[in-house]
C-alpha cells in the first residue's frame, strides 16, 4: 500500500481541480496515518461518486475515506411560516 504524504495529497488536490468533468476546488484532502480522507460538500450523490471514482482510478493503491457530503439543492417542499 502506497503511504499517503504531502505528495499524494497535492496531487490528489491537482487532480480534482484540473480535471475537465470534476474542475472542484471545494474537496478537502486530509492525511490520517495510512488513510486519505476526502471532506467537503457538493450538490448530488452522484458527484460524490464521480470524484471518489476519479480518485480511486488514479490512485489505486490508497486507502480512501468518503467523508464528502451532499447539500441540499432542492426549493423547500413547504413555507417556512413567520411569526
């Protein structure tokens, strides 16, 4: 298994911002001991996906934790009464 260094993380970092369909800045890339562990917030489940996909193809001897969550995007079902 590959170590995860300051490399690994820039790299990591490189790639989902240079990336012509992923182009995101907004994805944290943290080191914990053998791990790489990707935060941050995007719009769908399945933009979650596309990234720990991309990551995982380019790097496939690391060891990733999704902690990438989904916002919610979508107009509120019901009024928000003032009072």
């Amino acid at each position: 298994m590959r170590p995860v260094d300051e490399y690994v993380e820039a790299a990591v970092h490189r790639l989902l911002a240079e990336h012509a369909e992923i182009a995101e800045q907004g994805i944290g890339v943290l080191r914990r001991d053998h791990v790489l562990v990707l935060t941050g917030e995007v719009e769908s489940s399945a933009r979650r996906d596309d990234i720990l996909r991309l990551v995982a193809e380019r790097f496939p001897d690391l060891k990733i934790k999704n902690d990438i969550g989904v916002s919610r995007t979508q107009a509120p079902s019901e009024a928000e009464e003032l009072t």
